[in-house]
C-alpha cells in the first residue's frame, strides 16, 4: 500500500511538471507569434494591405514662397548664409529647404527668429515690437543684430525720435545730409520713423565697414565722429579712437556683416 501510494504520489508530481513545462513553451511560443506578426506590420511587406494615408494640402500651411521639405527630412543649410526677413520667415539667401514642425506646422526658422527677439527685447528692456524692428532690419541691410541693437543704445538709448545737439535724428542717430545720400527725398520728419531710420542707418553703416576693408573699429569711428575727423587723425599719425568703438564692441565677437 505505502509503495502504491508513494508511486501516485510520484505520478501526480511528474504530470504537474510535464505541465507546468508544457505552459511555458506555449507562453514563449505566443510571444514569438505575436512579435513576428507586430514586426509584420511595421515593416509591411508586399503581401499586407494597409490603408492609403490621407492626402495634406501641405503646401497651403504655409506661405506661397515657402520652399519647405517634410519634417524628418535631412535638412543642409551653410552656416554662413544670410537671411532676409521681406515676408516675416528667414529666408536664405539662395532658397534652401527647410523643415516643418509637426505640431504647429510651423517654420522651425521662424520660431528661432522670435527667440531671438524675445531675447533680444529681454536683455535691452524694450518692447517686443521695437525689438523685432531692430531685429528684421538690421538683418535685411546685412548687418549682423547684435550690433545694431549696440549701436541704437549707444546712440538714442532706443527713443525713436531722439535729438542731438549737432541735428542727429532718430535711433540711429542720423545726420539729415548722411541720409540723403543714401534716399535723397528724405525729410527730417520721416526718420523719425523707426523702420525709416533704422533702414538707412544701418545701410549707412554696412557701406561704411565695406569702405573700412571690414574694419569694425574704423567703421563705428567714422559712424560716431564722421569721416573728415577720423581721417584727419590717422593723416596726421594719431590715434581715431574716441571710446566709442570700444564701448559698442566691448564682449562682441562678431565682424559686423553678415556676408
């Protein structure tokens, strides 16, 4: 009886291995069929019916100009190349492809352009709306908008319709006669407009750091003093500088142009 016992005993512990194995090779068998057919349908072969994506109108997200690509495209842009501003979206220079946020489909260009202002607005504790003024013109005269935004505090501390002494108007700090050269019809009145005087002036100061062989301290020197003064000096051995230069460029690392 006890050796019948035992061998039930023995029987039953053996089935419920035999089972309990039998289990997990159907568990890992399960899991193989269901990541194989997962894996299907990722990579879809020929044989899978999957259903059309739906057509976007994407180009109507954006602007009739945009020259745009698909996010997760690979984008090849030269760190060099300037952006103009003429619709609201940074351009490059020779149009290159850009990517699309897939959320606000919105120009990732775009947005890093607002960042900028916002810092920019931030750091010189001016509106928003001035500093995108700087900003966008300085960039469409190829200026680079660090120094622009140096050069209009230095110069009107950003009041729009500042006033020297000697007649320099606006927040460039424009002499009537140095605006006329570069828009002969110009009016006093009209640069005290701040995307009037922001334009010529720093289309005045790009002309002058070309004439200066990219000489940013020669350029501001001129800009500030006037060129009989600044050439005076140097004619007769001297040192041009009167601070000025200094003070703008004081932590700038830049040259001036964007080209």
């Amino acid at each position: 009886m006890h050796d019948t016992a035992v061998s039930s005993a023995a029987r039953a512990r053996q089935n419920r291995m035999n089972r309990r194995r039998f289990e997990r090779r159907f568990k890992r068998g399960a899991g193989v069929v269901a990541a194989l057919y997962v894996l299907s349908m990722i990579v879809a072969p020929e044989h899978t019916t999957l259903p059309a994506a739906p057509k976007v109108n994407t180009a109507a997200a954006l602007p009739a100009a945009s020259v745009w690509r698909p996010a997760g495209e690979v984008v090849n842009r030269k760190a060099d190349e300037v952006v103009s501003l003429k619709k609201g979206y940074v351009w490059q220079k020779t149009a290159k492809p850009f990517a699309v946020d897939t959320v606000q489909n919105v120009p990732r260009v775009a947005l890093t352009r607002w960042h900028r202002i916002y810092k920019f607005a931030t750091q010189y504790g001016i509106s928003v709306d001035l500093a995108r003024k700087i900003h966008d013109t300085a960039i469409r005269q190829g200026i680079e908008p660090d120094l622009g935004f140096r050069v209009v505090q230095l110069e009107s501390e950003f009041k729009s319709r500042a006033a020297s002494p000697v007649g320099a108007i606006g927040l460039t700090q424009l002499m009537l006669g140095t605006a006329r050269g570069f828009e002969p019809s110009i009016t006093r009145e009209a640069l005290m407009d701040a995307e009037t005087n922001l334009r010529i002036g720093f289309k005045y100061l790009r002309a002058l750091i070309r004439e200066n062989n990219g000489n940013l301290s020669l350029a501001l020197l001129t800009y500030n003093r006037g060129p009989v003064a600044v050439q005076s000096a140097i004619a007769l051995g001297l040192d041009p500088s009167n601070g000025y230069d200094r003070v703008v460029t004081k932590g700038y690392r830049g040259r001036g142009t964007l080209d």
